[in-house]
C-alpha cells in the first residue's frame, strides 16, 4: 500500500483517532453538517524545516511543526514536543485534544499543538538551546501573548520555554512573558505549574474513586510513563493518599515491587542513573504486561496507541486516568466501558497542566503573582467540577466518560462558533 493510503486509514494514526472520537460525538449531537466540517479540520498548519549547526561543526535540518485547530473560544494554547516520531498528523490530532480540553474546563482559549523531530536524548543543552531558538524564531508569525501561547510537552520543560521567551522578547527589545507558559518562576513562571499535570490527574482520581468507592488508601497503581506527568502523579498518590505503587516504567523498560515503589526513590534514581530500569528492589516487566498488571488505578502517561483493541480486554484496573494525550483508540474504549472499567479521558484527567499554564498567563497579564496554595486550590475546584459535569453527563447520555466529555466540549465549542457566525 503506498505510503499516503497508509496514513490515511491507519487505525492508529492519530488524526483519524481524534476525528472518530469527534465524529461520535457530533453524531450525538446531532450537529450540524457545515459545523461538522469546521470542526473536524485543522485551521493552520505551519512546517518548517530550519537549520542547527551542531556541536562537531555539521549543519543539520529539522522539521518542526505548529497546528491551530480553533480559534472560536479565544487564542490557541497548547504545548510543543521534541520526539522522533513526531508527524504533522499527529500534532494536528494533539492540537484538536487541547482544543477539546480547554472547552471541558472551561478555560477560553483554542486548541494548538507543536513539535520537532528530532532525539532530544541524544542532543547536548547547547544544541537544545540552538534548535529551540531558532524553531522559535521561524515560528514568529504563529505565537504571541493573544494569539497562540506554547508550553511544555513530551521531552520540553521549564528550561525550553525559557529560551522560547527570551527569544521572542529580544525581537521585540522588551520581556514578553506572556508569549509561553511552563517558565521558571523568577521569569513569570507560576507557583505549582510542574506538578499541575499531574496533580489534577490525581484529583480526577480522587473523584473517581469516590464514586466507585475506591478507597484510595493502600489502593494500587500502575504508571505507564516517569516524565512530568506521571512522576508527579504517582508521588502525590503515594504521599498524599497512601496508594501502592505497584510498578512504574519509562522508556528503559518497566520495574515492579509487589511490596510498592516508593516515587520519590524512582525519581532520585532516574535522576542519577538516567533510567529506571534495574532500580534495587524492583523486577523487570515488558511493557505488555505492565498494563495488565492486577491493580485498581492504572495511568498511562506515555504516549499515544497503548491500550488498542488487541490488549484492552487484557486491562485489569477499575479506574484508568490518561495523563497521556491519546492513550486509548475508540476501539479500546468500547471494551473498557463494556467491561465497566471507568476511563477518565485524557481532555479531562490531564487538563490540570493547561489549567495552571492559563493562571500563569493571567498572572503575567496581570503582573501579579499568586500563592501556590491559591493556585492548587483553584485548580481542584476547577478539576473536581469538571469531573461531576462529565461523570453527569456520562449517566444522563448512557456513554462512556470520553464521549460525555466530547459532548460537553464540542458543544461549547460549536455555540462559539454559532454566536460568532461565519465570516464574512
Ligand atoms: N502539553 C500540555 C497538554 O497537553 C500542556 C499544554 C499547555 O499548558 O498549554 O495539555
């Protein structure tokens, strides 16, 4: 089959994942054709390929890539990802999720999404620094502070936005803090924004549990995936909530204690020894069956096509929470739903990060600072409500929790787009 049809109707390609989602949804609904239509495309998608001089002397290109999916709620937030297998389709399918995301939590903003191909792992910081100045430079006619605001994704973080918002300020001879989210607190950073994925990840769980009637205390849990995300969650479910930590995994394969994994260890040890693999104490898991380990709350926060129709059936938690963007194909989520297994999706159990990066925003908007323990309670008011909206829509509609929180997304989504009308 040539390449192009491949994509096209690959199952797992992401874009077509994210536009069945869609499609159930507006089906539904009943939206619309001509909305329809608006919706399940993208508005802009930029490429560009742009030269690094690397460390040894050698120019090398990359390709980098900003997608836009709607504007109609305000301007296009969403983060920017430095992967190998990064592809426009997927960037456009991660930049429909946020705007779905923000709709679900109400914040008003549409949906975007970036990313650069290339192997971070493999990159030194000066090469990092290089390559994100200039992608950031050739992005120059997509973001601003009130059109298109980045922040971190899969392999960026506090640093990389840093660079992105000194670059941008230096073309315009003044700090605009603004213009990216995720930053460093002393540059216009906010208070709790590197735990914010994670955390409201766990108050969706504490939501969820409560009303299967989990006790979350000794309660346990798997974590597919040791970056931002899922290194806070399973800290805070440990600390916080006394949750066992059955096993845990990054890219170096997974680790497994029958007696619980203690994160903040894992994360000291990933911390020094660059992988968490061979950690004392732990035995070796594949991947395969580390999400079909025996336990009440699994959290996939890796990346996109783990659980699938051939191993959703395999899949043993009551609660699965997605820190990931994209975890699960609709296939999956049939079988989960048929099994009564509840699924916290994604546009909700990981809206936590969007969610602080908009306070951060305000607070630089209004060059004002707040507390963390402000900023944490406004952002479990906000994770827990949106939770009860979804979970209410889900026993009204008789659907899945995806398809409760698509409903209520792409109907505040389509009202904006109906009240604005279509220009001209
Ligand atoms: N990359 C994160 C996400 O997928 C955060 C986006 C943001 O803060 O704008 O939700």
């Amino acid at each position: 089959m040539a390449q192009a049809e491949a994509t096209i109707t690959d199952e797992f390609n992401a874009f077509t994942v994210a536009q069945r989602q869609f499609d159930i949804a507006a089906d539904h609904l009943g939206l619309e054709d001509g909305l329809r239509l608006v919706l399940r495309t993208t508005k802009r998608e930029f490429t560009t390929h742009f030269p690094v001089q690397m460390d040894n002397g050698d120019v090398e290109v990359f390709t980098g890539y900003r997608v836009q999916h709607d504007l109609g709620r305000g301007p296009a937030k969403g983060g920017i990802r430095y992967h190998p297998d990064v592809t426009l389709d997927e960037v456009k399918a991660l930049a429909m999720w946020m705007t779905w995301k923000c709709a679900v939590v109400r914040l008003p903003y549409g949906g975007a999404k970036g990313g650069v191909v290339c192997d971070p792992k493999g990159m030194s910081l000066a090469e990092l620094e290089k390559l994100t100045r200039r992608f950031t430079t050739e992005l120059a006619p997509m973001i601003g502070p009130d059109s298109d605001i980045p922040a971190p994704d899969v392999n960026t973080n506090s640093q990389t936005m840093a660079w992105i918002m000194d670059t941008y300020s230096m073309h315009h001879g003044y700090s605009i803090p603004s213009v990216v989210t995720g930053k460093p607190v002393n540059v216009g950073g906010s208070e709790g924004r590197v735990e914010a994925t994670g955390r409201g990840v766990v108050f969706t769980i504490e939501s969820a549990a409560r009303e299967i009637e989990l006790d979350l205390a000794d309660a346990t849990v798997v974590v597919q995936g040791f970056g931002n995300a899922g290194s806070v969650a399973a800290t805070l479910l440990r600390r916080d909530y006394k949750c066992r930590i059955l096993a845990v995994s990054d890219t170096s394969g997974a680790i497994y204690s029958s007696a619980g994994i203690d994160p903040a260890q894992a994360v000291a040890y990933k911390r020094q020894n660059g992988a968490l693999a061979g950690m004392p104490g732990t035995e070796p898991l594949t991947n395969e069956e580390l999400l079909a380990l025996p336990c009440d709350i699994l959290i996939p926060a890796a990346l996109e096509n783990q659980i699938l129709a051939s191993n959703a059936d395999r899949i043993q938690a009551r609660i699965i929470a997605e820190a990931a963007n994209g975890p699960t194909t609709p296939e999956a989520d049939q079988i989960l739903y048929e099994n009564g297994q509840m699924l916290i999706p994604d546009i909700l159990a990981n809206a936590g990060g969007v969610t602080v990066s908009y306070f951060e925003w305000v607070q630089d908007k209004q060059a004002f600072f707040w507390k963390e323990a402000e900023i944490n309670e406004k952002l479990r008011l906000i994770m827990t409500s949106s939770f009860a909206e979804v979970l209410a829509m889900a026993k009204q509609e008789h659907v899945d929790m995806r398809t409760a929180a698509y409903l209520i997304a792409v109907s505040r989504v389509a009202d904006a787009t109906r009240v604005r009308g279509i220009y001209p």
